[in-house]
C-alpha cells in the first residue's frame, strides 16, 4: 500500500466523500468491541470504482483500532519515542548524511570562485534541511543538483 494521508492516497474516494471535515469518531460506532464505518457518499459508485472501495476498507479494517487503547502521537525516532529538540535534530542529521557525503567531494572539487561555492554550499544545505521537513509533511521536492566540470 502507498504511504501518506488518506485523502491522497485515496483521492478518488475522498473527492466523493460528503464527510471531508468529519472527525474519524464521527464516522463509525463500536459495536461488540469492533469498529463499525458508517461513511456518506455524495453518489453510488460505479463498476470501475467497487475494488478501490474494496481495498479502501481492507486497508482501513488493518488499521487495528482498539477500543481498550487511547489515542496518542508517537514520535518514531530515537531510542525512547519520546520527542525531544535533540533527537528531531539528529534525526534532520541523519537525513542528510546520505546526501552529504557524495556531494561534498563532487562539491568542493569544483572549479570556481570560493564566494561562490559558499553561496552555492549554503542554498543547498538549506534545500536539504527543507527537503527533510517537505518529506516529513508528506510533500516531494526535486533533487538540487550542482554539475561541475572535472
């Protein structure tokens, strides 16, 4: 299944929703321990788009809502899961390692000005530290590239 939010994932079906605002308690009811959806749709679905409604409700139903279970955030880096200033900067760090480390020989071995290397090394560390939190909010950027001739 393709990561992200619900709503791209399943953009079709979202479109179609008459409940876009509605929080997830407001869509469905336990019943003997299980969650039960009760979505509104604007239309009937067409032929083509029954195995997406199928696979939609696969991939909710795996989900595993617990009734026993509160809801809460996790922060999924570091060691404890607890999120601290420290480790959501380690965790930036870290991201940037793969990068940093082909770049910065092809980089600095470049022909031109220090000036402008400097200017150029500091736009890309600020791409790199936006591409992170672009990835982290779900969105996608385009890889800057810096080409120098040998």
């Amino acid at each position: 299944m393709s990561c992200g939010a619900l709503k791209r994932v399943f953009s079709r079906l979202f479109s179609l929703s008459s409940s876009k605002t509605t929080k997830v308690v407001e869509l469905g009811v336990w019943t003997n321990g299980v969650w039960v959806w009760h979505l509104a749709w604007r239309r009937s679905f067409f032929e083509w788009e029954k195995p997406m409604v199928s696979h939609f409700f696969q991939v909710m139903q795996g989900l595993g809502l617990d009734l026993e279970e509160e809801d809460s955030w996790v922060w999924k880096v570091g060691k404890f899961q607890t999120y601290t200033v420290n480790s959501s900067y380690v965790s930036l760090r870290r991201d940037q390692e793969g990068e940093k480390s082909y770049a910065y020989n092809k980089f600095w071995r470049c022909k031109a000005l220090s000036s402008a290397l400097i200017t150029a090394w500091r736009v890309w560390r600020i791409r790199l530290l936006l591409g992170s939190i672009w990835k982290g909010v779900g969105l996608q950027s385009k890889v800057l590239s810096v080409v120098c001739a040998s």
